[in-house]
C-alpha cells in the first residue's frame, strides 16, 4: 500500500502543474494584451485584459484540455487520467499565449499605421489654424482633439476663448500631404455625439 501510496503522490507532483501555470501564463496575456492589442489601435486596460485572458485560459482549461487529455492517454494508457488532463490544461494554457502573442505581432503593423495616420492628421490639422486660423484659436493650438469619423477621415477641433466654440476641420489622410476642409459649424467635438464634416 505504501508502494502505491508513493506512486500515486509521484503522478500527482508530475500533473500539477497547470493551475500554477494558468495563473502565472494569465497575468502574462493580460500583460500582452495591454501592450500588443490583437485589435483596435489601443491595449485593452490591465484589470479587463486580465479578466478576458482568465476566460481565454479558463475555456482552454475546462473546455479543451479534457478532449485533448483523451488522446493523450490513447498514446500513453499507462498515463492517469488527471495526470494527462493537467498536461493537456497546461499545454493549452501555453498555446493561448502564443497565439495571442502570434495576434498582436500579426496586428502591431495596423497599429502603427493608424499611428502614423492620427499624427499626420493632427500635424495637417494645426499647420492649417496656425497658417489660416484666428489669433485667439493659434494660441490654443496644442489644446486640439480628433475625434475619427471614418477609414481616413479626422474631424480635429482647436478651441478659442468661449467653450462652445472652437475652429474645427475635416483631415482626410488619403492625400499626401492629408486634405484640410474648414468645418464651419465651429461645434466642439465634445458636443458631437455623431460629428459629420461640413
């Protein structure tokens, strides 16, 4: 009985590695997710990143690793069910970082062009108010937001002296150098739920 006392408790130190490895391989793909977006331009914020890589790892871990832990054992009989599940879950766990590892390499190009795009836009955006604009909107000239409107199209506003006013133009970053259309309506972006170029 001791013999298999000490057998069991062998297998058991030799599958036990995928919880320790879920929470460690957790905090690294929120870390990923925050630094290497897979989509958007922006990281996903620490606290909701973490959460969605515990539900990636979570789904490898109850979902997928038991079928997987099946064939496994087909190729080792001799190998304990838990055992061979705990090696599926870790090996799952590690295959989750790697592709979201894969997504945001795959992905970083986009977010560096879109990058490049906002600061282009913004760059065209002052040019223009400090050329063309009013003193009281070339002094605030730093203090100019974007808000983007669609594939190539920037609505950028420079404020003046009154809050509810502000020179504001249309940026389209199709043309080199980006196109500058003078948006009259003069309505901050903070005030636009859906701001559309005029």
């Amino acid at each position: 009985m001791e013999h298999v006392w000490w057998s069991r408790l062998r297998w058991r130190l030799r599958g036990a590695w995928m919880w320790p490895t879920f929470l460690v391989v957790t905090v690294f793909d929120a870390v990923l997710l925050n630094e290497l977006p897979i989509a958007g331009e922006d990281g996903t914020d620490l606290v909701p990143a973490l959460l969605l890589a515990g539900f990636f790892n979570l789904l490898a871990v109850a979902v997928v690793a038991p079928f997987v832990g099946l064939v496994v054992r087909r190729r080792r009989p001799a190998l304990p069910r838990a055992v061979a599940t705990d090696y599926a879950g870790t090996a799952m766990v590690g295959i989750v970082a790697v592709a979201l590892l894969a997504g945001g390499l795959i992905h970083k190009p986009q977010v560096e062009q879109a990058q490049r795009e906002r600061a282009a836009q913004l760059a065209a955006a002052q040019r223009y108010v400090l050329m063309r604009g009013p003193a009281e909107y070339r002094g605030h000239v730093a203090l100019a937001d974007s808000v983007q409107l669609g594939d190539h199209l920037f609505r950028t506003c420079v404020p003046g002296r009154e809050t509810k006013r502000a020179l504001c133009v249309v940026v389209d970053t199709t043309q080199s150098p980006p196109g500058v259309t003078l948006d009259r309506t003069g309505s901050p972006n903070s005030t636009l739920v859906e701001p559309t170029p005029r």
